[in-house]
C-alpha cells in the first residue's frame, strides 16, 4: 500500500488536509494535526509519504493517535516512510513511537528545509520488538538544510543486524530530536540524552536504551 499525507500550515486559515491510503489527519486543536491509521499500515513494501509545509507566520503541532506497529508483509519485510518538509514559520512534531514487531524492516528518511524564521521540532521515538521480540530492523536518516546551508546529516541504525548490533548489549530503542534553534520550544529533552550542539545553530538529543521509558 502506498499512502501520501499533504499538510500545508498558513498564518490566516486551517491547515490543508490531503490524503490518500493507509493514514488519515484530522484537525484536533488550534495549530494541531493528529495522524491516525486508517488500515493496516505500515507492513512490508509499504511506503509512506508526508510532505508538510509551514508558511511565514504559521504553526503547527503535528501528533499522532497511538503509536504506529510496523509488521513484515507477506511479499517484503522492509517498509518506508518519508518525510519532506519547508518550514518558515514553527512546527512541531512528535509523533506516538514507531514499535518495529517480529521481523519486520523499517527505513526512516527525513528531509527538512527550514527558510526565513522557521522554528522547528522533530522527535522520533523508535522501539525495536514487543514483548521479547528482538529481531527488527530500523534504519532512520535525518538531513536538515537551514537558509540554503548543511545543519545536520545525522542516520541511525538500530535492531537485528544493525551496525551497532550485539546479542549482549546492544540498545533496542532510540529517541533523537532536533531543535532549532536551541531555545525555540521550553519542552525537556529525554532524561539522560547526550545533547549535541550543532556549528549552524540548534541542537540534536539522542538517547538509547533496551526499551523506551515514559
């Protein structure tokens, strides 16, 4: 199944909704769009597109409904969701986690452009297994552009053959954000997240462990 979420913030009107598959958005609260599933998504060989565009002046929180379980398919492990996003005003997101079950493959990429003033918040929590399930794979990009110039490539492996993979000790849940810039937004960061200062302005908390807390 292949699933597109259009989100386009303006400082004088609600938000526009467009989607077409697996997830819905619904407008819940002043500046707020909450993604919820609307199928069994994603499986194996799923895609998922989100584009989101906050115009000058705007804001916008985007949410989710619960956390999304990513299953292997019958025909591919592997599932994918991308994110493309322009941010001249504010925008905030932080999604319910991404819970990678049995052996399913996810792959996470995020293109983020931010313009004029643009403020933004991206978190990500991710979550390797149920209940003693280990043998998952997430692999998550971030590439962050900000007035034309590099802020951040940052890219995460995390799960069953990952780079960082050991049947000892290796972490099974993530949780990475970035801000910018650094003062924009008064929520706090994962209790014992190494936060990074970035050369172009802003900062970049991750944080992991065997399983996500709070």
């Amino acid at each position: 199944m292949h699933s597109d979420v259009l989100l386009i913030a303006s400082g004088n009107r609600l938000p526009r909704i467009e989607c077409t598959g697996g997830i819905a958005a619904r407008y819940t609260a002043p500046h707020t769009v909450h993604l919820v599933s609307a199928a069994a998504t994603p499986l194996g060989g799923d895609t998922i597109d989100i584009r989101v565009v906050v115009e000058g002046g705007a804001r916008l929180k985007v949410r989710s409904a619960a956390a999304t379980v990513v299953l292997p398919g019958a025909n591919s492990p592997t599932s994918h969701a991308r994110w493309d996003i322009e941010v001249s005003g504010e925008l905030d997101i932080d999604l319910e986690p991404t819970i990678v079950a049995a052996a399913a493959r996810h792959v996470s990429t995020v293109a983020l452009v931010l313009r004029d003033d643009g403020r933004v918040r991206f978190r990500e929590r991710v979550q390797i297994g149920r209940c003693d399930e280990r043998e998952g794979f997430w692999s998550g990009s971030l590439r962050a552009d900000c007035a034309d110039r590099p802020l951040l490539r940052h890219r995460l492996e995390l799960g069953a053959g990952s780079l960082a993979d050991d049947v000892i000790a290796a972490p099974r849940a993530t949780v990475s954000e970035l801000r910018y810039p650094a003062t924009a937004f008064d929520t706090p960061v994962q209790d014992g997240s190494t936060v990074l200062e970035l050369a172009g302005g802003g900062t970049l908390s991750t944080w992991q462990a065997d399983r996500l807390v709070g």
